[in-house]
C-alpha cells in the first residue's frame, strides 16, 4: 500500500501538471485561459483574473478570467481597464510589489475590479508578471469568499506567469492562425489618455507617437521647445508609463545651481572631499539607480560637468567627489532645453560629442499657439482643477470667454495659459468666466461686435509675428529667417499689422 503523498510534493507534482498544459497550449487565447484556470484552482480559489499591458505601456487589459469553474467568455474579458482607477491593481503594478490580503475590507479597498456574484470577496492576492528580461508585463490575481492566507502561492505563481508570457512570445512568433490579436491601439495610434498629457491636436498626436516608440528602448531622449510647452510633463510620462515605473523619478535643473554645488548633487561626494564634507553623500544618479533622471536646462550645464555627464552616458560609470574609483549606475537620462543646442555647439559652448549622444532621440514639443484645438480643453482642464482645489463648484464659461482665449498667441505657451486660468478663477464670483476676468494684452469690448474670420486670422498673426520678433531681440533678418519669410514681406507685413518697433 502506497504511503500518503506529503503535501508540498502533491502540490509540486499538480504544479508540473500545469506547467505541461500550457506548453501544450496551440494558441495565445487558451494559453491564458489554462493560466488564470492553473492560479484559481492550484490556490483553490473561485476567480483568477489575468491583466495585460497593451503595446504602449499604459492601459491593462483583461486577457482573461476564471470565475466560479467556468472560463468567463472573451467578449466580456477583454474589456480594458484603467488601472489609474483601480487602488490595488495600481500598486501591484507601479510599485511592482506582490500584495496579498487576507481579510477584505470594502471600506478600505477599492475592489471594482473584482466581480459581483455570490457572496463578498475575502482574501485576495495580486502580483505583478515579468518577462524573461524582468520587465513587468502583466498582472495575475487570485481571490477567495473565505478568509485566507495566499500568500504562499506569489513565488510559484511568478514562475508559472513568467512561463506563461514566454510561451505567449513563442505563439506570437510563430504567428499561428488562431492566436488572437492583443486588443489594443494600432501602432503609430496614442493611447486615448494621451500617456497623462492633454490635447488632441494633430502636433500632440505626432508627440505622442514619439513617446510610445521610445517608451521600451533605453536610449536618452533630448526634449526641445519653448519655456512651458510641458518638457517636464513628457519627461515624467515617458518614465511612469515605460518600464522604469518602479524606481526614482529625479528632477534636476542644471540652471538653479553653481557649477560646484551642481557636481556635487549629480556625483556625490566623499567625506572630506571639500570643507563642510563631513560624510559620505550620495548623487542624484545614485538615487535614480533602476530608474530616470530628468535633467532641465541640460544647454546651461557648465562644459566640465558635460565632460563628466558624458562618461555616465557611455560607460554608466559615475565618480563622486573626493573618490578615485567608480561605480556602475543604471540612469536612464532625459534632458530638456529651450535653447538651440546646435548653435551652442558652433560657439563652443556645448560639447559636440554630449550634443549628439543626448540627440539620440529627440522630441520637440509644439508651442500652444500650434496647438489652437487644445488651447480651450487645457483652459476647461485648469479651470476644474483651480475650483476643486479651491473647494468651489465648476465654474461655466461663456462664449465670450472661450472666444476671448482662442484670439490669443499664448507667447508663455501652457504656462501662461494656466496662470491665466487659475486667476480667473480666483477673480470669478459669480459662477460665469467672462473676459474680464482674463489679463491678456489684446482684449476686445464685450459689447463690440463679433471679429470676423480676417480680424481673428489678423490678430492672430500679429501676436505670432510679435512673439518672433521679441525672440529675437527685434532682430528682423533672423525673425525672417526663422518665420521662412523675406525679410521684405516681413516688414510689410508688420506695416499692415500696424506692428510698431516700440512694441518689439
């Protein structure tokens, strides 16, 4: 008579079990059904739920679902889910943490993404799933209607996952007829969020797209464009929606500190490397070790220190002060300038070889007056924001208002445009935005009659041509060349604009 199995080996041998079904799975779809079926029943639990990222990195996706013994059907699977939305699927994921709870409280959690049926859901466990190269791909969850502790399952269950995306890869290489397509954007197409940006202006689209293809490499990226187009806003995005999202998110501006305090925050420092140096203190690349470090205003970083910059970028090696040997560090760099720095680079004042390492993959970001179908959405945008933070009811906007906001250039670009909105809320007592309230250069009467189409186009190429010609110091060769004008249409068309050199 055989002798009882010991418990862990029954489970080792029902683990192998599944591991043999999903190597005999013939396609994509049931692959991830006999997964989240494998999780439910291994753990014993009524649901198992698989959640996917979809190409761009910001959405998850249900895959699949195992409630009750049953694979749930594909239709209502796959809807996509917001996982911005979701407190605990948001956790897992960002912070890239196994999470197990063994005694649900509605009260505490949010739980949405778990289904109504027949009883309330007590235990739960959610950990988030890598590929081969431990990027986090996924998200599968277990939960029970009895108080539990799941917590044993997470490190098979992680293997099992990672096993699972591994093969998934294999199918979608072999392109068999039946794998199904991943329900998400087709490429070259923004995410509906916009990766947290705003604006759906044919520029912002182009933006966009430059994010999602740089999003998985680890190349640098050099942002360009004008002050308070949202250079630290794209930054931002493209670490917590690539696969970074877990680690340190350093913001740096190279133009707030003097050359040797600068050093000494990205580099660090070692005891008595200076005065005052009375320990050991880490950098702001050691900080960002595994994740980003957004360096603003990189055009104003002293030539020594670009010197320095450099050898991170190729050899990932940083030298703290008062130290003669280096460390490795895993920084993935995104800088940011307004200033041109081809031209930097002619007068000798921005290294070329830095200028062409960083320029590896640039973005410009378009100035708003590019963006005139955005201007009103950031404009309703910043003005929920300013009444929910000042625990006031939305604010309406009336007509003359909105028409008053797309008349105007925005030379501060979405800056400018937020301060805007913000005073006007604050000046706003009576429920309605008006254009009173609104402290822009070119206003127009409210009682006067409606621009026409000419008088807008007018206006708006005034504050356009003023714009250039501030930029370049009233320079109006440069402000020629730089609008793609002859400088005698230039100045021909100031004269019809009525565009004074005392305005310039």
């Amino acid at each position: 008579m055989f002798a009882e199995v010991p418990q862990p080996l029954r489970y080792a041998e029902a683990l192998l079990g599944r591991y043999a079904t999903l190597a005999g799975a013939a396609s994509g779809e049931r692959l991830l059904a006999e997964l989240v079926r494998a999780a439910a029943e291994l753990a014993d639990c009524a649901l198992g739920q698989l959640y996917l990222l979809d190409h761009t990195n910001t959405r998850l996706m249900m895959s699949a679902e195992w409630l009750d013994g049953l694979l749930q059907p594909r239709e209502a699977a796959s809807l996509p889910s917001d996982y911005d939305g979701e407190q605990l699927l948001q956790y897992c994921l960002c912070q890239n943490q196994v999470l197990c709870i063994d005694e649900l409280d509605s009260a505490l959690h949010s739980i949405a993404c778990l289904p109504e049926g027949k009883g309330a859901w007590r235990s739960l466990l959610c950990l988030p799933l890598h590929d081969g190269a431990g990027h986090t791909r996924g998200l599968l969850l277990v939960a029970s209607h009895e108080r539990r502790s799941l917590q044993g399952f997470a490190a098979s269950f992680a293997q099992l996952g990672r096993f699972a995306l591994a093969q998934l890869q294999l199918l979608q290489r072999l392109r068999a007829p039946e794998t199904p397509e991943p329900a998400s954007p087709a490429p070259g197409t923004p995410c509906a969020s916009g990766y947290g940006l705003l604006g759906q202006s044919q520029a912002m689209r182009r933006v966009y797209q430059l994010i999602g293809k740089v999003l998985h490499s680890p190349v640098s990226v050099l942002l360009t464009g004008e002050t308070g187009t949202g250079k630290e806003l794209v930054a931002r995005a493209i670490h917590d929606c690539g696969a970074r999202r877990s680690k340190a998110f350093i913001v740096q501006n190279c133009a707030a500190l003097p050359e040797n305090l600068l050093e000494s925050e990205l580099f660090g420092y070692r005891k008595g490397a200076f005065t005052g140096a009375d320990r050991d203190k880490p950098g702001l690349f050691d900080a960002a070790d595994g994740g980003t470090l957004f360096l603003d205003e990189i055009g104003d970083m002293p030539l020594t220190l670009q010197a320095k910059l450099l050898r991170v970028l190729q050899e990932g090696e940083v030298r703290p002060l008062g130290c003669s040997e280096t460390h490795k560090v895993d920084v993935r760099i995104v800088a940011a300038t307004h200033q041109e720095l081809r031209k930097r680079v002619e007068e000798g004042r921005f290294r070329e070889d830095l200028f062409y390492r960083l320029s590896h993959f640039p973005i410009e970001l378009p100035p708003l007056r590019e963006r005139d179908e955005d201007i009103l959405l950031l404009a309703r945008h910043f003005a929920s924001t300013a009444s929910g933070l000042l625990q006031r009811d939305a604010c309406r906007w009336s007509d003359a208002a909105l028409e008053h906001l797309a008349g105007y250039a925005f030379p501060g670009n979405v800056r400018e445009l937020k301060g805007l909105v913000e005073r006007a809320v604050l000046l706003c007592e009576g429920g309605e935005l008006l254009p009173e309230h609104f402290n822009l250069e070119h206003t127009q009467n409210p009682d006067s009659a409606p621009l026409s189409l000419r008088e807008r186009m007018d206006r708006l190429e005034r504050n356009l041509l003023l714009d250039c010609l501030r930029k370049n110091r009233g320079n109006q060769t440069n402000a020629a060349n730089e609008l793609g004008l002859p400088r005698r249409t230039l100045l021909y068309r100031m004269q019809r604009l009525k565009i004074s050199p005392s305005e310039v």
